[in-house]
C-alpha cells in the first residue's frame, strides 16, 4: 500500500514543475501524502484515536469526520457517474464540431493535451467530411498566440480544409467558448440543433451543462488524456462542478 501511496505523491507532485498547478493536483498531492503518513505511522494513530476515542468530544469529533468524509465520497461518486456517462454520450447527427481550447505553448504549438483534442476533432471531421468545426479559445496572457489560431493552423496541418474550420478567439473560459461559438454559427446562418463537442473527458460534463444553458443541444467526442493528468484534472472537474452548481 504504501509503495502505491508513494507512487501517487511523486505522481503530483512531479506535475507541478511541468506547470500543473490547478486544485486538483494540490487536492490529490494532499490527499496522497495524508493517506501514506496515515500507512506509515498505523500504529501510532490507531492509538491515538483509540484514546481520543474514550473522550466527549473526541466521540464527536471521530463520527463528525467520517459523516463528513463520507458524504464528500458519495457525492465525488455521483460527480464522477455523470462525468463518466456524458464520455458515453456519442454523436448522432450533429450539425457542427465545436472544439474547446486549452493551453498554448510558448513556442505557440499546442500543448499535448489540446493536441489530444485536435487529433480526435480530426479523426471526427475526417470521418465526417459534411461537418464545419468551431475551434474556440481566447489568448491567455502567457500565450504567443490564440489558442484558436493555434488550433486552427494545426488541423490545417493535419488535413483539414481550411474553409471548414471557423475560429473563435475571444473566449476566456468553458462558458464563453459554448456560447461565443454558437452565437458564430448562428451569426453564419447555420441552424445547429446539435452540436458535437470535443474535449477530454473529464471535461464533457461540465461543457455540456454550460451547453445547457446556452439554449444548445450537445454530443460528446472524448480525448484521449494523458493518463498521468487525468486524476488531476478530474479531481479538479469536481471543484469546478461545484462551482458551477452554486454560482450559475
């Protein structure tokens, strides 16, 4: 267990240097490191909590921690079916592909895991030669360029006609990205009642909610994440879910 424990916390904490430094990655690094000290030291808590156990308060204290603490797991649960059931939410019959951004590099190529969503958008539209993409991201302020110009040069590069690539390079987050892009089909004249959106995985849920309220209807192209990203950017889904559920 604790060679497992050990291998989580290197795994974290080796993303930050790579600049993953978002609240997952410090929720897993934390979540990790307490429960290897917890395998290390077994002995010496389980006698501590026996004897804090025996008092008023620490009875309290015990049961208030693991009512808590259980109910935090059943909801990351719920959070993490409905994250896994939207990747199942395959495409029927969309009238566009809306491509969502994610970091540019200083060289101002995307990083890997927008090229991830660009090879699935690829394959997609490939396969789909019909279909109008919307590549969609704003240039953040330790970004060369757009993460749309960016995008969109690169799917040229991968054998994408140019005519049927649309950018929208203004938008600062998931919200803006769904509504900016739909607001550009519509201002085209295309009517969209669905739209396929590509994005990682974990990541889909949230969209399509965003999608929602946007008055658009949505299908799902899942990225392939990196998998020594994933359980960062998963953990941090849950926080932006969260976020969304109380502040939208």
């Amino acid at each position: 267990m604790a060679v497992l424990e050990s291998a989580a916390v290197l795994m974290f904490a080796g993303q930050m240097p790579r600049g993953i430094t978002n609240i997952g990655a410090f929720f897993g690094l934390f979540m990790s490191l307490a429960a290897l000290l917890i395998t290390l030291f077994f002995k010496q808590v389980k006698k501590f909590l026996k004897a804090f156990w025996k008092l008023k308060l620490g009875k309290i204290c015990i049961i208030s921690f693991c009512s808590i603490f259980g109910l935090l797991c059943a909801y990351a649960i719920v959070l993490s079916s409905l994250m896994i059931n939207e990747i199942y939410n395959v495409p029927q019959n969309p009238d566009a592909v809306i491509v969502l951004g994610c970091r540019v590099d200083k060289s101002g190529k995307p990083s890997l895991m927008l090229r991830r969503r660009l090879e699935a958008a690829c394959e997609y539209l490939k396969e789909h030669e019909d279909l109008i993409c919307v590549v969609s991201g704003g240039q953040g302020e330790d970004e060369p360029v757009s993460e749309a110009k960016a995008m969109k040069e690169t799917l040229i590069e991968m054998g994408i006609g140019e005519e049927r690539i649309i950018a929208e390079d203004i938008s600062e987050s998931t919200e803006e990205n769904i509504a900016f892009s739909a607001q550009l089909l519509t201002d085209m004249g295309i009517e969209v009642n669905e739209a396929a959106i590509v994005t990682d995985g974990f990541h889909l849920y949230r969209a399509s909610l965003m999608a929602e309220r946007a008055g658009l209807k949505t299908t799902s192209v899942s990225a392939d994440t990196p998998w020594y990203f994933a359980p960062s950017y998963w953990f941090r889904e849950w926080f932006a879910l969260s976020a969304v559920f109380v502040f939208y």
